[in-house]
C-alpha cells in the first residue's frame, strides 16, 4: 500500500504500481474519504471502475459513479447514482453529461436523450412525473426549436418553441376539441391564426396579440363578425353578416351592438342610428324597403320593433 499525504489530506493506494506509478487495477482511499475502485494508466484513473464519492461540496456521501475513465475524469459510458435521489446513465465527456444519456429524477421525471456540458442539448424526451410528455429540441436544458408537448389533461401543442414558450407557428389542441393553428410569440397567440372552437363549429381567423383577438368570426348559424374584439368579446368597430344576409356594420361593447350603427335587413329595410344592449335606442333613422323614411328621436328601450309611424 502506497500512501501520498498533501498538507493534512492522505491518499492511499493498493493495487500493482509499474515504474513507480500505479498501474492496472487498483483501489485508491482519498483523504476525504472517497473511495475508487478500478483501472490505472500511468498514475491516472483510466478504463473502468467504481468512484464513491464523499462529501465536498459538489457531492454528498453515498454518490457512486460506476463507467468509464480517461485521465481521471468519467469519460466514456457511465452510470451516476445520487444519494439524493436520481440516476444518470448514458454518454460523459471530461466529467460532463455529453452525448446520449437517460437521467431519472427523484420526482419520478425522466430524460431519455442528448447533452452537451451537462445539459439538456439536441433532441430528447421528457417524461414528466404528472403525466406530461415533452419529444423534441433543447438548447441549455429548455425547449428550443421543434418539439410536441402532450399535457396530462389531454392538450397538445406542436411546433415552434424558445427558451419553453411557445414561440414562431404552432399548433394547440385543446382537450375540450378546440384547435389553434398559427403564430404564437412568449407563450401566447400573437400574429396571424386561426382558432376553431369545440362549441357549435365557431372559427375566429385573423390577428392576435397577448391571446386576444382582432379578425374574422365564422359561427355555425352561418353569422360571420369582422372585426375588434376585447377579451373575447365583439368590442370597438365591426361588421357583422347575418345568415338571413342581414349586415350590420358600427359599434359594439360586451358582444353586444351598442353605439352608432346601420343594419340592414334581410327584407331591404335599413335603420341608422344609435343603439344599446343589441337593441335600437335613441335618434335614429328607418328606411322602409319600399323607400319610405321614418324618423324618431327616442325609441321604446325594451323592445326591437319600430312603432308605426310616418
């Protein structure tokens, strides 16, 4: 047994020594108390064996690595079990992660794919412990570049992806049968796209921005609104064409015609004037089709029907 002692630290070793420098196989007590037991070249852990680790800092006691050695760093194929928790098997390079790898996390998570510098880098797959399932690109451990992610709840999101936000052309289907199909920018819908509802066959296609909307509606009664919106709701200008090829075009608050607008009928009627809770209200003009012009500076509040006058 040859023992090295370095101020108060004292490394032992027992094993073959050749030309005064161990050599083959061997076992080497670090004064720490790390333990590693394997092949030597030259003085330097290299081939196979078994390092435990022992408390300093980046390890704590009970961490074990058990692969490959080149110039006493893992190198090669080898196997990290943390004492935490946690087991890293897969590719290493200079003591790093590199390469493909597999690391089960204490959580339950797992990682099955390629690292570079001991982080996730290239294409893998993350299984996490809820249920959730990422398959694509990383960059310095994030989704970057293509990539699906499978929620537990039953949404999807495939496409484009920076630093984990969705980010460029995606599409999103939503467990409740919803489909969004378009730009998205820091994890929201913004640009152009389109999102078909789950409810009655709704289709908005147009602008976004933050998740909120500015473009055309299509509804299933054969209605389409084009327009602005606010939170989700028909708010500022817009025209909106009735299946009956009734048009209205002007104001609108809470998806409501509320404001100043012209709606023209199906029958040829046209009212222009102002309104409020979707019903004509104040000064307001009614164009007969037969051509002939009713004015009323007040209309009944509570109701949707002309009185008859001239």
């Amino acid at each position: 047994m040859a023992c090295e002692i370095a101020g108060a630290v004292k490394d032992c070793y027992n094993g073959e020594v050749e030309n005064g420098r161990v050599h083959s196989m061997g076992e080497l007590k670090f004064g720490n108390g790390g333990v590693y037991i394997g092949q030597f070249v030259e003085g330097n852990r290299c081939g196979t064996g078994t390092m435990r680790f022992a408390e300093d800092g980046e390890y704590v006691s009970g961490d074990v690595y058990d692969g490959d050695w080149k110039d006493n760093k893992r190198d090669g194929k080898g196997i990290m079990k943390y004492a935490k928790g946690g087991v890293y098997e897969g590719l290493w390079k200079t003591d790093k992660f590199d390469g493909k790898g597999v690391f089960k996390f204490a959580s339950g998570s797992v990682y099955d794919g390629e690292w570079k510098d001991n982080k996730r880098d290239g294409k893998g797959i993350y299984k996490f412990a809820d249920g959730d399932v990422y398959d694509g690109e990383w960059k310095d451990e994030k989704y970057n570049g293509k990539g699906i992610l499978k929620y537990a709840d039953g949404d999807m999101y495939e496409g484009e992806w920076k630093d984990r936000k969705y980010y460029g052309k995606g599409v999103m289907k939503y467990a409740d049968g919803g489909v969004y199909e378009g730009e998205w920018k820091d994890g929201k819908r913004n640009g152009k796209g389109r999102y078909k509802y789950a409810d009655l066959g709704r289709e908005y296609e147009g602008e976004w921005k933050d998740n909120k909307g500015k473009g055309v509606m299509k509804y299933a009664d054969g209605g389409v609104y084009n327009g602005e919106w606010k939170d989700g709701n028909r708010n500022g200008k817009g025209v909106y064409k009735y299946a009956d090829r009734g048009v209205y075009k002007g104001d609108w608050k809470d998806h409501k015609r509320n404001g100043k607008g012209v709606m023209k009928n199906a029958d040829g009627s046209v009212y222009k004037g102002e309104w409020k809770d979707n019903k004509r209200d104040g000064p307001g003009i009614l164009t007969e089709a037969n051509g002939v012009m009713s004015k009323k500076i007040h209309l009944c509040p509570a109701c949707d029907v002309f009185p008859l006058f001239t």
